[in-house]
C-alpha cells in the first residue's frame, strides 16, 4: 500500500468518511488548507459537519457507495468505520487506497517544525489541554488536536498557522506507530486495551516503539516515577528528558501549597526555579500533568511567562472533573475516568476537597476492560461514601463474557447496582444533600445522568 506522503500534495483529491468526527474533521481543513480537494460524508449532521460545510468542503450525509467522487485518489476512515461500509466496499473496488486517519495525521505532522505527542494510559487529554494553552500564550499559533473540547478554543482542535503540533497520542491498536513525533510525551503506562494487547509487556513494547520514532535531534520525555515508563525506554538506549514530583528529575516540583481545589509550586529546571505555577485544577495527579506539559514546553523553547500564563488560565477540559452544577446543595461533577489508576487519581483528589460525602455513580467500560481489571476496579470503588453502579457501557464490544456491573456490586459494601439508570436518577434525587459531592463516572454516556438531575434541580448555577 502507498505511503500517505505520496497524496499530501495540492490538487489531489481525497474522501473521508466519518468526517464530522472530532479529530476527522480539522484533519479535513489541514487537507483543505493545503490545497487538496476534499469532500466527506457523515451519520449525522452536526457543528463540524456545518463548519466544513462553511469552508467549502461538501460533506454527505448517511454512508452511500456515490458519495465518493468519481475523480478521487484516496480514501481516509475513521476507526469507527469498517470494511463492510458501502463507501469502503466502493473505495476497495475502485482500487483506491484506503488511509487510517492517525496515517494521514502522521504524514502532516512531517511538516511541522515540532511535532508535540502526548502519550499514556492517563492523562493525554489534559496534558495536551495544558500544553495548548501554553503555546497559545507563547503565541506559537498551534495546530490542536485533543481528545475533548477546551473551553479556550470552544472545540477540541484547531488549525494554526505556526510551525507546531500537539495532539494526543493513543496507543489502542497501536495508532500512534502512525505519528511523526519530534517531541514525544509518555506521561505513565499501565495494563490497558487488554482486548488488543496481550499483556502488560505488550503495551510497554507499544509505547517503547512509539518512542523509538522521535528523531535523535528531538525530545523523549517521560515520567521519572513511572517505573512502567522507566522500563520500557531504557532498551532504546536515549538520552530521556525527565517530569516528577521529586528532586532527581530533570524538571520537577518544589514548593507545592494548596488552597482548596488549587494548587501553586515552583516548576524547577537546571536546579534552579524556572517558573512558578497556580493551578486551578485539583489533584497531585494535575501537579504531574503540569509538569510534563512545562517539560514539553521547555524543550519546545517556550518562555516561563508562557508556561506560568498558560497553566494559570487553564481550568479543565469537558469531561475532566467538570462542574455541571448543584442539586439540592449537593454539587455535581463529571469525569471521564474508565481505568482503576484514573479512578485513584481523581478519588486522591477529590478526598482534599473537604466535601461530607462522595457519591460514585460509575458506568464500566467495555465488558473486557471491567474483566481484566475487576479486582482493581473493586479496590478503587470500595472507597467513596456510596458507590452506584450503572450498567457496564458496551462500546465496541459484544458481552461474550457474560459480565456486568452486579458483579462489582457484589464486592462493595457501599456499592448499589441499578439495571435502569432511571431508578438510578430517582435514587440520587432522594438522597442528595448539602455538603455531598457526586461524581458521575465513566466513559460512556454516563454524565447524562449528572446533566439530567442539574436540569431538574433547583439550585442555580
């Protein structure tokens, strides 16, 4: 199969399917941008859909074999799109090349000077928030891509003008092989997508690969107290540029002070203080985030006014921690936590908050995730007040394991499992009180729930 590269060029014609997705759709104006002919199709019409449609891109919707133009070279696809697709089942007879989009993001990013990946079992969405809001207040003028919305661009990408990129970097069916990094991010690893990989050793080789692709002039960056990291690196034999919360790295943390949900340390580098940060997100897990984009943001060359700026006007991502608002005193938070060392993070966090009472409504995901890491997931849920458990979200999968969120019930003394989250809704109505805090938690669609009892709640927001 052709390279990408050899279609990245003005004038050639392209098709993407699933276009009004979130890392789909600023993918279709990079190509546009560049002077390539793009159309798209889509389920649904949408934002995006609108926005492309506004820069002159047709987008198509429903997935029908006549929607890819006569004339095209190429097809791009989401992950989410698969070979029976009657567009795919078309571009196949045509005998056009069919593109992952993580193979045409990886071609467009050689044409950045620096190409920022961040990468990890936890964290990539608000490191790489972190770090937009860093080169936005280094007037860098970035070209984004983030797993989620942030609040400072009302989306979750944008496309600049400047020499650099930042995008998240997932390792699930080791996508990111497909990256050109000249700085790469490897914030933690642990045992994840166990429906892909085999085992832990497995994802440390993914992650060691993904490294292994940054240039010997760029910058491997990860987390010195992340044993799992440390060891899947040490077989490329690299110098590795260095975040942690301890002396011993080569940028870390002194001085840290919390006043509530915020968080203000030194940022230290070269022994020396390099710049002083007020965080207004809480946890120490947050301090390490902050740590790793200022790391990125160093070897980036960026200023320590940019770094002190950029991290002080970040308040989160959609979907980290985000205040949806109050219900009978009670204030209601949503994140999207999915993996035991997530849930850890943000129950360490929240236990600093002063809060009288933590209600966990928590959603699974997928059947084989909840399996691999069942007793972990009990450990971490046993430690809230009162934990409701939602039924396990499928995503991709089939339940051929014949698992469920009762399962995980059974193990907690605090724990409720609702087979109707409409039962689950009534039951947090009648329970919530001043003083609590409740989380919705998950992945899946499990912060409608939270979204649904504000709605109907009295308290203003």
């Amino acid at each position: 199969m052709p390279s990408f590269s050899e279609y990245y060029w003005a004038g050639r014609r392209g098709h993407l399917i699933g276009v009004g997705g979130v890392s789909m759709s600023p993918l279709a104006e990079v190509l546009a941008e560049a002077g390539l002919v793009i159309t798209g199709s889509d389920m649904n019409e949408g934002a995006n859909v609108a926005h492309l449609r506004a820069l002159g891109i047709p987008v198509f919707i429903g997935h029908r074999a006549e929607n890819i133009p006569a004339d095209a070279e190429f097809v791009v696809r989401t992950a989410a799109v698969h070979d029976e697709n009657p567009e795919i089942v078309e571009a196949h007879r045509r005998g056009l090349p069919v593109f992952e989009r993580t193979q045409a993001w990886g071609a467009i990013m050689k044409d950045y000077r620096n190409s920022l990946c961040i990468a990890g079992t936890h964290g990539k969405t608000t490191t790489t928030s972190m770090c937009t809001h860093i080169l936005m207040a280094a007037e860098r003028d970035p070209t984004v891509m983030i797993g989620g919305t942030l609040p400072l661009l009302h989306a979750g990408h944008r496309v600049g003008a400047g020499d650099t990129i930042v995008m998240e970097a997932c390792e699930y069916y080791n996508s990111f092989h497909a990256f050109s990094p000249t700085v790469a991010v490897i914030l933690n690893i642990e045992a994840d997508h166990l429906d892909f990989f085999r085992d832990l050793e497995d994802v440390k080789a993914s992650f060691r690969k993904f490294a292994s692709l940054v240039p010997e002039n760029g910058y491997i960056i990860a987390n010195a107290e992340d044993k799992n990291a440390m060891d899947a690196l040490a077989p490329l034999g690299r110098d590795i540029f260095t975040f942690g919360l301890n002396k011993g790295a080569d940028v870390y943390a002194a001085n840290i002070v919390r006043h509530g949900a915020e968080t203000e340390f030194d940022v230290i580098y070269c022994e020396e203080v390099f710049t002083h940060v007020s965080l207004r997100v809480p946890g120490i897990h947050n301090v390490k985030n902050a740590l790793a984009a200022s790391a990125a943001a160093i070897c980036l060359g960026c200023s320590p006014a940019a770094i002190r700026y950029g991290l002080a006007g970040f308040s989160g991502a959609n979907r980290r921690f985000e205040f949806k608002g109050k219900y009978n005193g009670a204030d209601i938070y949503d994140d999207y936590a999915h993996h035991p060392g997530e849930l850890k993070a943000l129950l360490d966090a929240i236990e600093t908050l002063g809060y009288k009472r933590t209600i966990v409504v928590f959603q699974p995901h997928t059947y084989s995730r909840t399996q691999a890491l069942f007793s972990d997931f009990v450990a971490q849920l046993r430690r809230p007040d009162v934990c409701y458990l939602a039924e396990i979200y499928a995503a991709r999968e089939k339940n051929t394991i014949g698992i469920s969120s009762a399962d995980i019930a059974r193990e907690l003394p605090n724990g409720i499992f609702f087979a109707d989250n409409a039962e689950l809704e009534k039951t947090l109505r009648a329970t919530a009180s001043p003083g609590d805090i409740i989380l919705t938690v998950g992945a899946g669609d499990v912060y409608k729930i939270g979204e649904r009892l504000v709605a109907g709640g009295k308290d203003k927001v």
